[in-house]
C-alpha cells in the first residue's frame, strides 16, 4: 500500500514537473508583449526596410518646412539611409521581413554602417508620419493626461523639448519618449542614435522626434535652428502620436 502511494505521488510530481515546463514558454511569451516599452503592438507602428512614399505632398507643410527642403529632405537624404540600410542588412545577414526595430534593439552587434543607417531610416519614417498638414493644435485625451502628469503642463513638455533641440550639440534629434518606468520624458540623442538602441543615451519608446540635423532646416532658416523648432510644432501630427501612445 505504501508502495502504491509513493508511486502515485512520483507519477503526480512529474506530471506537475512536465506541465510547469510546457507553462514556461507562455509565460516568458506574455511577459515579453507586457514589455510594451520595447515595441509597439500594432502592426501598422512597425518599421520596414523599404522607404515609404512620403504622406503628403511636398509642400504640405508650408510655411513651416518649404517644399524644397521637403523634397530633397526625402527624396535624397533619407533615401540614402534606405538603401545603404539594405546593404549592410545583405552583407550582415539580417531577415528584412522582420521589423527593423529588431535590429535597433541589439545595435550593438551591428557595424557602424547598420547603426548610421538603420537609426537614419527609422527616424525619417517616425519624422514624417509625425507632421501633418491639418495638425491638431494640441493633444486630448489620455495623451495630454499624460503630458500633464509627468510635466505638469503642455507648455512644460513643449519648453523641454525644445531645449533639447537647440542644445543638441551638432547634429542629432529631440524626442518625447515613454520609458520603461511608463514616464515620459523629453530628451535628444547625437547623429542617427535613437531611444529604441540598446546604446542610446535616452531610452524608451519615442512617439515623436524633431530632426536638428542642418539638410532638415538650412535653406529657409539658415542657421536659425531655434526659429525651425518653433514652427515645427505648428506642423506636428498630435493625433499620430497619440496613436502611438495609446499602442503601449
């Protein structure tokens, strides 16, 4: 009888033991989406490889951003980063049907070469979803909730995030990012760095980013990148970002 029991209890105990193994998986799967900080679950907020055709035409956002800085903004510039993106992605064997923010999550296995353009490429496709035409002139919703939780006001974020872009020394962008401690911050990173790299200065998910690169603003501001930054809020796509913000 006791030989009986022993046997049911160690059949049991392995039963259990093959269960909570099978269970792993799905929990590790669960804790991975509950990540949302990483990447965001609409299919539609994933980056590809390829450049897409620019929302609008050129001289959409005029008087903000001139159709001329648009057009060889996009056409030129951000194109390069596409193609030469695709290159080093051939030459480092990476799957190009799998979202590009799988790589920038690990860019520090990547060359120099995937890191310049795979950050060049990315932040172009954000950039122009970003702006709009018919802007909205303020955020609602559980994004301006947001906004006024961790800064206390709009004009708060709007001040911040525009030091950031007029202090970045060089080239570089100014973000509004969601950190993994569900903060947002404004902040900026240096070249074609951003949030989502595992090398960034400022981490997080970016829902928006301003381009103080010179090519984003030269031939109608000039120097004046101050000037640039004030306009560009007239043009910013509040009703994409919040999109984005309510994707995490």
């Amino acid at each position: 009888m006791k030989q009986t029991s022993r046997r049911n209890f160690i059949e049991k105990s392995a039963k259990a033991g093959v269960a909570t193994l099978i269970a792993l998986p799905s929990l590790n799967s669960l804790m991975a989406a509950g990540s949302n900080t990483k990447f965001p679950f609409s299919n539609n907020l994933k980056t590809g490889f390829d450049q897409q055709p620019l929302p609008y035409p050129y001289n959409a956002l005029e008087p903000s951003i001139d159709a001329q800085t648009m057009d060889i903004h996009y056409n030129k510039h951000a194109s390069a980063y596409s193609k030469n993106l695709k290159e080093a992605a051939v030459a480092e064997k990476v799957d190009m049907t799998k979202p590009l923010e799988d790589v920038l999550h690990k860019i520090s296995k990547y060359s120099v070469k995937m890191r310049n353009n795979g950050g060049g490429h990315y932040n172009h496709e954000l950039f122009w979803k970003s702006m709009g035409a018919n802007a909205n002139a303020k955020p609602t919703g559980k994004l301006l909730t947001a906004i006024e939780k961790d800064f206390g006001s709009l004009d708060e974020m709007k001040k911040q995030l525009t030091e950031a872009a007029k202090t970045r020394f060089g080239s570089g962008w100014a973000w509004l990012v969601f950190t993994k401690d569900k903060k947002l911050v404004a902040g900026s990173t240096p070249n074609q760095d951003n949030p989502l790299m595992d090398i960034a200065e400022l981490k997080g998910f970016p829902l928006f980013g301003i381009d103080v690169w010179e090519h984003a603003y030269y031939l109608k501001y000039q120097n004046r990148r101050p000037d640039y930054i004030e306009n560009f809020w007239k043009v910013l796509n509040w009703n994409y970002v919040a999109e984005r913000f309510n994707s995490i």
